[in-house]
C-alpha cells in the first residue's frame, strides 16, 4: 500500500466549501494594503488550492515569496518554506523536502515562532519517515507535539497525532497506530477539520485492511470517500481510491481493484507526483502478479521501480527489488531473481543503522523467517514434480527412442541440476540474511540491558546510598524529641534503604554479574535466591553444566528461563515452581512447571504479550523449539529444547 501523506500543519482549518473560502480570501486580498498582509494571503490562497489545483497553488505561493523576499518578511518566508517542504513531499521530491524543512525550521527558531518551528519538525518528521528512519521521525513527530500542546494548537496537535499514527503502522505496531489513528479522527472531527478526519480515516483503512477486516476498512474509506467529494480534495481522493483498490484485490476481487488503482494513477499523474505513480505501478504489477500475469505484472514492476529510483524513495526501491525477484522466479528466470534479489538485501541492510530501535530489527527478522518458510515448501513442491516428472521421461525414452533418448537425458539432468544450484544459492543467502538480522536483535537487547543495568546500579544505586549515608549522618548530629517524628525518620530512611536493595536486584537482573563468570546454573542459582521463597518457593535441578556453553546461547536461555519464571511471578499466583536445566551430547532441555492458575494455551491472544514474543524470538534464532501444556486451574509447563 501506499503511504498516506498528512503533511495537514499547512492545511486549511475549517471544513467548509473550499471555493468559497478562496473567494473570501481574494476579498481580503484586495483589500489588503501592508505588504505583509499581501504576503500572508497569498500563502493561505495557496494552501487552500494545494489539494485541488497544484499548478494555480504554486504561482500563489510565488506571489508570496516575491513579496517577502523584497520586505524581508521573515515570518512569511518560514511559512513558504514550510509550504515547499509539503510540496516536495507530494512530489517525492525528498533531498528537496528536507532543504525546505531545515530552512523552514532554521528561520522559525532565529525569529522565536513556535507554532512554525513546529511545522518545521513535522516536515523533517515526514521526511525521515518517508526514507526509513523511523527513530527519527518520531523524535521530530514529539517535539512538534510538544510545542503544539503548549501552545494548545488543537489543529497542530491533531495532525502530529496522525503522524506518529503514520510511523507506528509503518513499524509494524497496529495497535499503537490505531490508537493514535482514532485520538487523531476525534480531535479533526471535534474542530471540523476535513483534511485531518480524511487522512486519519485513510490511515485507520489501512490499518484494518492489513489486519483482514476489509469491510471495517471499506466503510472508514466509504466515510473519506463523501468528504473528498464534498471538499472537491484531489489528492484525498486519489488515497481513498488506493485504499479501496488494496482492499479488494486482498478480497481477491482484482477487475474492481484494478478499476481503482486506474483512477489513483489518473489522479497521480495529474499532481506529477512520481513517488506516488511508483507507489501505483507496483501496486498494479501486484494485482497481475494475484491473476498469474507475471510478465504484465514485470513491466508494471519495472515501470514503478525506475521512479522509485529516480526520486530516491528508498522503501519503494527495497519494495520493488523485493517484487521483481518474486516474479522473476515465478516465470523461472532464476539468475535475474537472485540478482533482484541481492539488489533487495543490499537496500535492506543500508536502511538498518544504529539509531534502529529493536522492533524494527525484529519485524525483518519475523519477515524475512515466513519468506524462507514459503521457499523452501515451494522448493520440496517444486523438486517432487520435477522428480516425478524425470522418472516418466526415464522410462519413456526407455521404450521409445534408447540412446537418443538418453543423450536428451543427461542434457535435462545438467539443467535441472544448474537450475537447483542457482534455487541452493538464493536459498542459502536469504538464510544468512535472516541470521545476521536476528542476530543483530539479539545483540543490541543483550547490549541495551547491560548499559540500563549498569546506569542503574552506578547512576541511581550510587545517588541512593549517598542520601542514605547523608540521613544517617544527619539523625547522628541531631535530636529529634518527639516520638512520631522519630518515627517518620526512620520510615523514610528505611524507604531509602529498601529503595537501595530494589535498584541493585532490578539492575543485576538486567545486566547478571555472575552470568560471565560462573555460568547459566550457578546465575540462575543465585537469581532465585533473591526471590522471596514464602511467596513462591522455587526447586531448581540442573545436571551436565560442567564445561560451559557458547557465550549467546548461554545468555538466551537464562533470558528464556528468566522470563519465564517472571511470567510465573507476575501471572500465575502460583506458590510452588520446580525447574529441571539437562544437557546431554545432543541437546539442552529446560522445564518449568508451576502450580498456579494457568490459562487457556489453545487460544491465540494467550500468546500476545511482548515478553512470549521475545521468548519465542531467541528460541527461534537458537533454533530450538518451545511448548506449553497449561489449562485454567491446573498450572503451566513450559518445554525447552535448543541444540547443544
């Protein structure tokens, strides 16, 4: 799907008939005399026409930067730059986007104008959203926010809601992106602005449609669909018919949704937007690729991919090279669909830098895992046929022909054989692709863990055994005569002592001092003697630690086991938990069993909390495989098994 574009900070305010606002505008326009009330007008006359007619809004915002240019109006050009900065956007002009949003924010923080400094950290929050650096555009989103709300700009505050709905649903958090999505709807629909309550509609769509609730999503398009209409918005418009596209070609209604993609690309090519013809070219070629019409659906592909690159839309291009090598391997061309996909890596790994957050790392891992499952069935499908299909041609050639038959067999065995080579090759790159991924989740949690623990234990451990050693010194010096004073000040100093104890437990658990030294059986010894054994009272068996594990996977499952056991903590109001840790030549196994209530292990969302998913992650990239037996009121056992 195409990305939604809610740039809304220079949009107009009130949802009322757009030509009427206009014509009210070129009244005051007239009847302006400061040359920068001129300016001002011909921006707001701009901004209104930016969604309807792009040639008639730029010759307005022209008039606006002649006349601020020669008044020096500085206020005036922040504003234009921000408006240039939309612009570029709607073009996917980026390097351009970003120059105007850099001037645009340079100019407002020299002048002090808050509400367009935030303009100027919206646009940028676009711009590295737009080009994949998602840590990024949401460190912009919240400081334009920020602003917004101080300066209690509902219209503002409204849009950066959109925006960072925008950026969770690109980093794979539906929820977070509907959550945002829905405050953002509330707030444009409470001020009446129809540009807001449009594009937070389109991103709610979205959000339904890639969670398979197509008619939930159809009828939030239905609702963008009338406004559109009303408001005569183009560029809305042209969104609400991709939405509606995307929807029924996942309802494998692909006549319906190549009708819409038609009428998006006629819009498309109307505002001259090449990031968004991209968008649609690929989206096309996706709708031939559902009917089988894999070399239409290469020259749409190619078509969508060459304007990616000529705009630098870097998630486009990953997108397209990604697409390209599937087709290319649909119609058995498998040297160009490595090449694709290499291509594909190569963008993968140039969008992955430090700044990342782990969720990122972690969606590419699980995505590219379920692209390596779909290969390799398809490649046992593939040599069963194939292998069948050479045992008929054996005892064919057999019967018929002989040795010419023969010689034709040795020829067709040597290209099957190239064949499965090239297939053995692209197989292999993906599988370390994902390894290098995962690998890199891993080691940025383990790392992150250690620099919490460690600021932990020296940063706030440290400044809480100063003040307790200040309390004491302080009771030492001075008498306190009454009782209940004295006993408020030996409260609070038992506070301090108990808050000391808490921080050195959280940031040991974080960051195990022993787990380097002595290995996975001696820290989990010495992490469950600082559970409280009359709440829960823990038996722990571990047998064939001698030598010591490879570092990672002596790290990961004390941190599967760790989580577990909080799991038991937290969730089970359990009073009894027996751990048994083996290992033998083979493999290692792990098995936690408690008493406690237990829960419903058939049921999808029992699975659905975030400490499952990172158990499920490390148990994935050691390879191994975990159960749980469990059922309401009869206690949970969880099973490890992960290679030696």
């Amino acid at each position: 799907m195409r990305k939604l574009l809610l740039m809304l900070l220079c949009m107009p305010v009130f949802a009322l008939a757009q030509n009427q606002k206009i014509d009210s505008l070129k009244r005051v326009l007239v009847a302006a005399k400061a040359d920068t009330a001129k300016a001002d007008t011909y921006y707001k006359i701009a901004l209104e026409l930016q969604r309807m007619d792009p040639a008639e809004s730029q010759k307005m915002i022209d008039r606006s930067m002649a006349i601020s240019q020669k008044i020096k109006y500085q206020k005036g050009l922040a504003n234009i730059y921000s408006f240039m900065a939309v612009q570029s956007s709607f073009k996917g002009e980026f390097d351009a986007m970003k120059v105007y949003a850099e001037k645009c924010l340079q100019l407002a923080k020299k002048n002090n104008l808050p509400l367009i400094v935030a303009k100027g950290h919206s646009s940028l929050g676009v711009y590295y959203w737009q080009t994949g650096n998602y840590s990024e555009a949401i460190k912009n989103h919240l400081a334009a926010l920020a602003i917004r709300e101080k300066m209690k700009d509902t219209t503002g505050i409204s849009a950066s809601l959109g925006n960072l709905a925008l950026v969770y649903f690109d980093n794979q958090n539906p929820v977070e992106a509907e959550r945002y999505g829905l405050m953002g709807l509330k707030l444009g629909k409470k001020i009446n602005n129809s540009n807001i309550t449009v594009s937070c509609l389109q991103l709610l769509a979205n959000v339904y449609g890639q969670g398979g609730q197509f008619e939930k999503a159809l009828k939030m398009d239905a609702e963008a669909l009338l406004i559109c209409k009303q408001h005569n918005d183009t560029r809305g418009l042209s969104q609400v018919y991709s939405n509606m596209a995307n929807c029924y070609t996942a309802m494998k209604d692909y006549d319906k949704g190549l009708k819409y993609q038609q009428e998006v690309l006629k819009l498309d090519e109307f505002f001259g937007d090449k990031k968004q013809i991209s968008d649609t070219y690929m989206n096309i070629s996706a709708i031939y690729t559902e009917k089988r019409e894999f070399n239409t659906a290469l020259d749409w592909m190619k078509k969508g991919l060459r304007l990616s690159q000529e705009s630098k839309y870097k998630q486009g291009e990953k997108s397209g090279w990604q697409s390209l090598s599937q087709i290319y391997e649909s119609l058995g061309d498998y040297k160009n669909a490595l090449a694709a996909h290499q291509k594909y890596q190569a963008i993968s790994l140039a969008l992955v830098n430090e700044d990342s957050n782990k969720q990122i790392a972690l969606m590419q891992t699980k995505f590219e895992t379920e692209k390596k499952e779909q290969k390799i069935n398809l490649l046992n499908k593939e040599n069963t046929i194939q292998k069948l299909s050479i045992n008929k041609q054996k005892t064919t050639i057999a019967i018929v022909v002989g040795l010419l038959l023969i010689s034709l067999l040795v020829a067709g065995l040597v290209y099957n054989r190239n064949k499965l080579k090239q297939k053995a090759l692209l197989q292999a790159q993906m599988l370390h692709h994902q390894d290098m991924l995962t690998k890199a989740v891993i080691d940025a949690e383990e790392h992150e863990r250690k620099r919490i623990g460690a600021d932990l234990h020296d940063g706030v451990g440290q400044l809480f055994s100063a003040v307790k050693m200040n309390l004491n010194g302080l009771f030492d010096r001075i008498t306190i005569p009454r009782e209940e004073d004295r006993f408020l000040a030996e409260n609070t100093l038992a506070l301090v002592d108990e808050s000391c104890k808490e921080v050195r437990v959280i940031s040991h658990q974080m960051m195990p001092n022993m787990l380097l030294r002595s290995g996975i059986a001696s820290d989990l010894k010495s992490f469950i003697k600082k559970i409280d054994a009359d709440s829960l009272k823990i038996k722990l068996e571990t047998t064939g630690f001698k030598d010591r594990l490879e570092s990672n996977v002596e790290t990961m499952l004390y941190r599967i086991i760790q989580e577990s056991v909080n799991n038991v903590i937290k969730h089970a109001k359990a009073t009894q938990l027996d751990i048994i840790l083996k290992r033998n030549a083979g493999q290692i196994s792990a098995v936690i069993k408690d008493n406690g209530i237990g829960f419903d292990a058939t049921k999808p969302n029992g699975f659905a909390g975030i400490g499952l998913k990172n158990i499920l992650t490390r148990i994935e990239y050691l390879r191994g495989t975990i159960t749980y037996d469990s059922a309401p009121g009869k206690g949970t056992t969880v099973t490890v098994n992960v290679p030696a």
